[in-house]
C-alpha cells in the first residue's frame, strides 16, 4: 500500500509511477489517496495499512545534516519504524551526531546512519525538486535559502 495525497501533485504522481511500476513486475501495489493533512497524520503514526509514505524535505534538508537524521529517529516525527523505535545502532549514530566532540566523529556518524537509513529502507530518494529564486538587478546582499531571509537586503541606490 502506497500512502499518497493529490494535495501535492508532485508527491501523488511519484506514488502513481511507482505503482505503476510494481505492479509492471507483478507486486499488487496500491494507492492510498488521502488530504494531505490526513496522510501525514496516518504516516506519523504506530499501527498503519501502507509500507511506503510519499512526503517531500524541504532545501536544508534535502542537502543533509541533522534535520535529516531527525525524522528517522525516536521519537520520530515522520518515520514510524516497525515497533515505534528506530533501530539502536542507528540511535547510537545519531546521538554520535549530535553530540560528538569531533568534526571528524560527527561526520562519520553521519554517514554511518545515512547508511543504515538506506539499507533499513526507512527513506529512498526518488529526486530533487530545486526552489529557483530571482531578485532583481538593484537589490543587493540577497542569499538565496529554504525561506526567503530578507535582513541585511537592500535596495542599491
């Protein structure tokens, strides 16, 4: 069972492929449409019909970091894994993560998570929709970000 919702068309047309897919080799996929806000709701919690949920990250973090080990570990917000807890070696990893007393320790504990995230199969990536930004010639100091952050802009005079 695919949880879907056609509030965001770009998270219900992934599920459609993939079912699509599936069922191409023969697996009995389904789609599970529902509001967004129901879906999510279905998503975040213990007992659920579906194996996969279709969510979209936002830009930071799409591009990693501790926001994305976040919604994989307990509790978790996003990720319900099988028995309301993420698996222990990947807690170790994300407490290494946020705690280590290196860079080179936090770095390697995250990859280690991202690793064992990908292997569990508690997240697949199916792409990346980029958030184009513009401004115009006469503005100045504008940096580019998740949410448009309009301190330190101005106009040139």
């Amino acid at each position: 069972m695919l949880l879907t919702n056609k509030d965001y068309p770009t998270l219900y047309n992934s599920a459609l492929v993939t079912a699509q897919q599936l069922q191409a080799v023969g697996i009995k996929a389904q789609l599970l449409v529902l509001d967004w806000p129901s879906a999510l709701q279905m998503s975040m919690k213990g007992s659920v019909p579906w194996n996969f949920f279709f969510t979209g990250w936002i830009t930071y973090v799409a591009q990693g970091g501790m926001q994305t080990l976040r919604t994989m570990a307990s509790p978790a917000p996003v990720y319900t894994p099988p028995g309301g807890t993420a698996p222990p070696e990947f807690m170790k990893d994300f407490e290494e993560v946020s705690n280590g007393t290196t860079l080179a320790a936090r770095q390697a504990a995250f990859a280690d998570a991202q690793k064992l995230a990908f292997e569990d199969v508690m997240v697949i990536p199916f792409g990346v929709m980029p958030k184009v930004q513009t401004v115009r010639a006469n503005v100045e100091h504008y940096i580019p970000f998740y949410n448009p952050r309009m301190y330190n802009v101005w106009f040139k005079q």
